[in-house]
C-alpha cells in the first residue's frame, strides 16, 4: 500500500470513529404518541418496531419514545386491547416528534387539552403529525388544511366526514406527507413508510433501509396512491372509478343518470352498462348505495343528527332515509348508532361493566 493510501485509509478510520463516539454521545431523538381511544393497533406496532429495530441494529439508543394519553389512563385500541401510557399531557414537554394515533372516534376526543399541546409542540418547532383519522385534530388545532398550506392525507374512508367539517382542506391520494415540521400518514401499513422517512431524516438512509430489510418491507414513495380505484385528488382513473368519484363527490344532491353521463361524455346507455358489468347494478342503484354506505361511515365516525346526516346524504327526509338504511343494514340509523356507541362504552373500564352487569343478574 502507497502512502498516500494508507493514509486516506486511516483518515477514513478515524471519521469513521468519530461519527460512532459523536453518534453515542449524542441525546436520542424523542418521539411522543399519543394515544386517543379506538387507536389502530398496527400504527402503533409499525412505529414502535421500526424505532426499536433502528435501536437495536445499531446498538444504541438512537430513539427513545413515550406513550401518552390525555390523562395518563389507559387507553383501548380498536382491536380491543388495552394499552398502559407513560405520562398525561400536562406532564408532556415537547419532543422531537410528536405523533397522534387516531381511529375510529376522531370528532369526540378533541379536547382543549390535546389542541393545546399540539399547538405548543407546533411552537416549540416539533416535528407534528399523526395517523388515519388523526387529521381531524391537526387540522383543528390549526396545524395542517390552512389556507397557506390546504394538503391534508387522512385515511380515505375517512375523507368524506373530513371535508364536512373542514371543505378548505386538499385531502391527497397518497399514501403520507412529511414535510419538515409536518408528518401526515393515512395509517395502515403505510405508517411503516412514514416511519422509515422520519429514521432517514434523523439517522440517515442506510439504517432507515435495514430496518425496512428487517421488517420485510419495500420502501414506497409518499406519492404511492392509497387506492387505485378511488379518485380524491382530481387524478385520471378508470372510467368505472370515475363514475363512483362522481356519485361520493355529489352526496347531498344527487345528480340525475343524464348529468353523470355528460360529466363523462358516454351515453347514458354506455353508463349503464358500465356500472351493471363492473358493479352489477344500475347506476342508480349504484349511486343509492353509495350514499347508504356515506351515511353509515356519518354514523360510525361523527355525532351528527339522523336529519343532518340524511340530508348530508341527499335523502328527502329523515324517514326516507331511516327506510332506506333499514332496508341496506337490516336495521334503522338510530339503533346502529346506539349499539355502536353501547359497545364502545361497555369498553371502557370493562371490569365495572362486568360488576354491575353481575349485579343485576342476582335474584333478590
């Protein structure tokens, strides 16, 4: 070996080193999640696995996180389970990353407690985001759907109750968006993705590709589409998926057979026959379910009014509507939205549930 060589080999050597002591040095980066009831359990096994795994095919503690939850209870993830947190809001200082985990009730939990913690970790210059319905919160503390900056990314089922409570916001067909400050993911598997951008930015791309190596994954832009088939974001698609985008962007008046077919200059004949090959349906009967399955998503994720929600839904009247989902559900809106709500409460603190349902059984 030239001298030249050996000497830009121990150069190499010793930055080598230099960048492992300054790496183990270094504070870990902290990530805060928090955990709202009916959270999606594979968000928080994608997160936290993917920052484990960083951790130990490193051999140091390159992340650390919290869970949290608004007052340090216990909180229920959707599957069921329940899950112990670290700390309260008001115990919480700002992090590096704060992340919120969302799922199925993103209108009933947002308290002022949790809008003003995201707002001063916005303040503190927190990397700030969520998962799935998450953006419901974000978008209410002020952080994303702005005027400046109107792209929000939200799980699709999602969308349409979204766009009730905030119309100004661009919700995206893909599948998150991480901007510096800003970490929107639409949930699912995707959180991975997102999750595997945030080690690349904090740690670099080589330790964010062993750990999706590890966890048998292929990276995926931020501009993969959630859906293929679904058309939220003004994007060409096929002529079939056309026709729904049309009919779940027209829901509080629904369009008559002759304007759909304009929309997409076919003949009404070609339309129909479109929908009865594709759907086996009529476009009508198509476009009716539609608006049932709209309806029931109202029902699942907000607390509007059986008249709000069918007038949402382009139906003439509550009665019309309640008939109509009857016949599609096997039962009214109203009992839907009550056993629903039932099984949810009987979720939290199950074990009193359970003395009191015990109680009640004993003969007198």
């Amino acid at each position: 070996m030239t001298i030249t060589a050996t000497f830009f080999t121990n150069l190499a050597i010793k930055v080598f080193f230099l960048q492992k002591v300054e790496m183990k040095t270094s504070a870990p980066t902290q990530f805060a999640l928090l955990l709202q009831p009916e959270f999606s359990l594979t968000t928080l096994t994608m997160a936290t696995e993917s920052l484990r795994i960083a951790n130990q095919n490193s051999g140091q503690r390159l992340f650390d996180w919290y869970l949290v939850s608004e007052n340090a209870e216990d909180v229920r993830a959707s599957n069921g389970m329940w899950f112990a947190t670290d700390c309260d809001l008001a115990e919480l200082e700002p992090t590096d990353v704060s992340l919120l985990f969302e799922g199925n009730l993103p209108t009933q939990h947002l308290s002022k407690k949790l809008l003003a913690y995201l707002r001063k970790a916005g303040r503190f210059g927190s990397v700030i985001g969520g998962f799935d319905s998450a953006t419901y919160a974000l978008a209410q503390a002020g952080l994303v759907g702005t005027e400046g900056s109107p792209e929000v990314v939200l799980h699709w089922e999602a969308v349409p109750s979204f766009q009730e409570w905030f119309p100004n916001a661009h919700p995206q067909n893909k599948i998150y968006q991480l901007t510096p400050t800003r970490a929107q993911c639409a949930g699912g598997i995707a959180t991975l993705d997102l999750m595997l951008d945030l080690i690349a930015r904090f740690v670099g791309e080589a330790m964010a590709n062993e750990v999706a190596n590890a966890m048998i994954h292929t990276r995926r832009d931020s501009f993969t589409r959630q859906r293929e088939d679904q058309n939220f974001d003004g994007k060409a698609i096929s002529t079939s998926a056309k026709i729904v985008s049309i009919m779940q962007e027209n829901l509080d008046i629904p369009l008559p057979l002759r304007e759909i077919a304009e929309s997409l200059n076919i003949p009404q004949r070609t339309l129909s026959r479109i929908c009865n090959t594709v759907y086996g349906s009529s476009p009508m009967r198509l476009y009716l379910r539609i608006r049932l399955q709209a309806s029931r998503n109202f029902l699942f994720y907000e607390e509007h009014s059986i008249k709000e929600i069918a007038t949402a839904t382009g139906f003439s009247s509550p009665a019309t509507f309640s008939r109509c989902f009857m016949a599609q559900f096997g039962q009214a809106p109203s009992q839907f939205r009550i056993g629903l709500r039932k099984k949810q409460n009987l979720n939290e603190n199950p074990e009193i549930h359970r003395l009191i349902r015990r109680d009640t059984e004993v003969p007198t």
